[in-house]
C-alpha cells in the first residue's frame, strides 16, 4: 500500500495538484477513498487503480511500482525531453476549444 501511496503523491505533486478532490471528481472515486489511499491506509481496487492511471495518463505498473516510468508515452515521442513530454501530458487535459487556443497562442509566438 505504501509504494501506491507515494506514487499518488508524486503524480500529484507532478500535475500540481494540491487538492486530490479534483482527481475524485473527474474519476469518480470518493475524495475520503483518495485520502485513505495517500494515507496508506487501504490500497485501491482494480477498477480504480486503471481509473488513476487513466486519469494520468500512467500505467498500472507505476502506481504499484512495477517500474519507474510515470508518464505513459507513445513510442511517437519517446525522443521528447522530459519538458515536452510534459506539455503534451498537460496539453492532452485540455478540451478541443483550449486547444484551439493553444494553437493560435503557439502560432503568434511562431510569427505566424
């Protein structure tokens, strides 16, 4: 239960999220499930240790510490530095009108 709870904690702190409620919130787990979790005092089930991981775009194998890879990459980008990889991790919570947003911010930026 302790290596799933730190690596909530790391995930958290990764996608600067202080309040695990707004996980709890887009996965459907309950916000006191999320804190007996960071706790360490009870361990997700399956179905929501894939919804964690869905929601983190990680693997199941991290959170329960099967290896240290944390951002679930497509081979596409395994080229990426860690800072791209983690655009694109933020870029892909975004809905399509953030994104189209994005593009024209990136856009200016290029002079285009």
């Amino acid at each position: 239960m302790r290596i799933f709870a730190e690596r909530l904690q790391q995930l958290l702190s990764y996608n600067e999220i202080e309040n695990a409620n707004i996980v709890a919130e887009a996965t459907g787990i309950s916000p006191s499930t999320i804190a007996h979790w960071l706790s360490g005092k009870s361990a997700p089930n399956f179905e929501n240790l894939i919804a964690i991981a869905e929601y983190f775009n990680t693997t199941v194998d991290f959170l329960i510490g099967r290896n240290d890879d944390f951002l679930h990459v497509p081979n596409s980008m395994i080229t990426l530095g860690e800072e791209e990889q983690k655009i694109f991790y933020k870029l892909s919570k975004l809905n399509l009108d953030q994104l189209k947003r994005v593009e024209g911010y990136v856009d200016f930026l290029l002079g285009k």
